[in-house]
C-alpha cells in the first residue's frame, strides 16, 4: 500500500496540471505558431523603407496557405496596451507556394494608434494574429496585355504585390511583362514606397513605363492629363489604390467617359456616418449581460465596454468574423443606413448600432 501512494499523489497531482489545459496550450507551449484556435505569424523583420513606412516581414504559422493572390490583403491582430487591435493591409509580396515569409507594407498615420505600433515599436519576434487574405482588388489569371495602375502613397501596395508578381514570372519563365503604365504620386520623392525598386523594375522592363507626381512640389493629379500620361488609358484595366478623393475623383472620370467597367479600386478607409441608431439596451444573452448604448457606439464596442468575449478581425466591416445573430430588436448599419430587424438574422456588429432595445446571441 505504501508503495503506491506516491504513484496516486503524482496521478492526482498530474490530473490537476492537465485537466484544464486545451490542446492546443500544449500546441503553443512547444511552439507559439502552433494553434487550432487561430492563426498566428511571428514577426522576423521590421524593414524601413521611408522615415515613416516599413515593411514586416512574418513567418505565419499551421493553417496558412501561400496561395493569396497578388492586390489581396490580409487582417493582422496585435496587442497594444493590453488588447488585441486588428488591422487589414496589403501584402506586399507575391504569392509563392515553396514561401516560408510573407510581408506587408504599412505607413504609420497620425491618427493610427495600430500602423504607428507597427512602423515605430513592434520588435521582431512578436507573435501576432492573422486572417486569412481576401479581396477581389487582384491581378487577374492571365494578366491583361495592357494594363494602368493608379495609386498615391501608401496605395502602392497592393500594385507592388502585382508587379512583383509579373517580375518573378518573367526571371522564372521567361513570360513577358505586359504592357503597364503606372503614375504613382506621393508628396515627396523620399516618401516614395519601393521607390529604390521601382526605379530598377522600369530599367529592366521595357514595357514598364511610371510617372512619378510629388504632390508637395507639383499639386495633385489632373486627371484630365491621363490623355498625356497614357494616351491610350481608355484601352485599359485600369487599378486605383490611394486616398479617398482621389478614388472619387478617378470613379467620377471614368463614370464620365463610360469605362467604369474597366476600373477597379481598392479602398482601405471605413467610413462610419450618416444617420447612426437611436442608441438603446443591448442584451448579449448567453452571457446575460446588458449594456445602454447611444446610436454611435457600435454593437461590438458596446458588447466590449459590457466585458463580453465580442468575436472581432478587421473591425472594418470586411471579414465578417465579427457576424453574430440578431435573436431581437434592431440595428442599423452606419456606412449605409441599412436596418436589419429579422430574429435569426447576421449582423455584422463592427459596423452596426442599436436602433431601440435589442437582443444578441452570445
């Protein structure tokens, strides 16, 4: 009997060590990139490219797939002062099924408490959380032979994925890089992303012609001198990535001269405005906590503020990780005014208020 003491108190002792243990805590424990849960990356290098923009390098870890498509972008989740904050940005690099690394490419905003964290104080090592790339803003399968890309600052992102993508196939291959025009405008030639490898794309490729705008020095650009710039523009796909009003203005001259169908943008910017909700009590039933929310505080920060474990990605209205089901009540979406009151309905509570008293499963 004295014998197996020993051997009870360690089964018990062992019992109680494991017992509440995941899985997949035994997964992180032998490797951070390991997870069931979740998609991780570990950052391997913070790369700057201007004063104000760096490239981050991330090794991502099990469930990833290098399969993106060159202009897709993917949500990137990081903790700053205690909570995860999630992003979505380009990734700058073409897609390579033998790639161990992917990188994005990331200007830190004065009002950006996330991309400043990312440019200025994430330190190579950290862990972070993925999702998984998305977007229809991509190089289409096969390329067109004559193509314009549009883009102002930080909007050379995705367009670089494209390039670098058309690069890699013509030194592996030998395909021919199509015939591409590009205007790139930023407000300073050193504030120029890629601008170093821009410069060596256009010498090797004869069919690679960019115009540079420094807007700091040379104003915006006159869309009206496209028919200088490209000659030809109404002959191509066409790609515009940039600033909001200058996405607006190129939509409107397109819309114009009849080719919106041969535009096609990409915009990172949520808008949140017009009419929000008339605000109410927001019950989150599983967990039987309710919190009053005015009609500008989202469902998902107000379900935060109640302390409840809100399902979130980019925070933005893209990835829909944030969708849970409306079980009563109202809510309007805020980028449109759309109102969704239907019991059993999917709402996406990133971009959705109260509209009176209502009920959500979780």
């Amino acid at each position: 009997m004295a014998a197996t003491i020993p051997w009870t108190r360690l089964r018990t002792a062992g019992a109680k060590l494991t017992t509440p243990l995941h899985p997949d805590d035994y997964l992180r424990l032998l490797n951070p990139l390991w997870s069931e849960r979740e998609l991780r990356g570990r950052v391997e290098e913070v790369r700057p490219e201007t004063d104000d923009a760096a490239t981050l390098v991330i090794r991502p870890g099990w469930g990833w797939r290098y399969d993106h498509r060159p202009g897709q972008y993917v949500g990137i989740g990081v903790q700053v002062d205690g909570r995860f904050q999630w992003r979505s940005y380009s990734v700058s690099s073409p897609p390579r099924r033998d790639g161990r690394t992917i990188t994005i490419t990331v200007r830190a905003m004065p009002e950006g408490k996330l991309s400043s964290h990312l440019v200025n104080g994430l330190a190579p090592g950290t862990i972070v959380r993925l999702a998984l790339p998305e977007g229809d803003f991509v190089l289409p399968e096969p390329p067109p032979a004559k193509m314009l890309f549009l883009v102002g600052g930080s909007g050379v992102t995705p367009v670089m994925a494209m390039l670098r993508t058309l690069d890699r196939r013509a030194q592996k291959d030998g395909t021919p890089m199509p015939d591409v025009v590009m205007h790139y405008s930023s407000p300073t030639p050193e504030r120029m992303i890629f601008r170093d490898e821009l410069d060596r794309l256009e010498e090797t490729y004869d069919g690679l012609t960019i115009h540079r705008l420094h807007t700091d020095t040379d104003g915006m650009l006159d869309l009206a001198d496209l028919d200088h710039i490209c000659p030809d523009w109404r002959e191509r796909e066409t790609y515009a990535c940039g600033p909001a009003p200058m996405l607006d203005a190129i939509t409107e001259h397109f819309e114009a001269a009849g080719l919106e169908d041969h535009l096609h943008l990409e915009r990172f910017s949520l808008e949140l405005g017009g009419d929000g909700g008339e605000g109410g009590t927001i019950t989150f039933r599983t967990t039987g906590k309710t919190i009053e929310a005015d009609g500008a505080t989202t469902v998902l920060e107000a379900g935060e503020e109640a302390g409840v474990g809100m399902p979130y990605g980019c925070r933005m209205g893209i990835c829909h990780t944030c969708t849970l089901t409306l079980v009563s009540g109202k809510v309007r979406d805020l980028r449109n005014g759309e109102e969704f009151d239907q019991p059993n309905e999917q709402v996406q509570t990133c971009v959705t208020a109260a509209v009176g008293d209502c009920t959500l499963d979780i």
